[in-house]
C-alpha cells in the first residue's frame, strides 16, 4: 500500500494498514493513504455528478 506524509511529502509503501509516523520526517499522524488513479477518477466521476464541477 503507498503512504504519502502530509508535513514533508516523503512517499513511501508499507505493508502495515497506516503507520503511526513518517519514517523520514518522524511526524506522528501526518501519514496518509494515497490515491491511485482509479481513485481520483472515481472522485471525479462522483463530483461530476453532483454538479460540483462544470
């Protein structure tokens, strides 16, 4: 699974569910799943939809 830290934007994979940190940084709580692009085209098929984009 592919992790991006929000502080410092070191992206890296690890096969734990969501580190507690970055292991480069060291923040604690700034890591995040990122998004494949199956993902983002799924957000913008969804704001699509609803109107949110034109």
């Amino acid at each position: 699974m592919a992790f991006q830290c929000k502080k410092c934007s070191y992206r890296f994979e690890s096969k734990q569910k969501l580190p507690s940190k970055c292991p480069f940084c060291g923040t604690f709580g700034s890591v995040i799943i990122e998004k494949t692009a199956e993902d983002v085209i799924k957000d913008i098929d969804r704001m699509l939809k609803d109107g949110e984009l034109t």
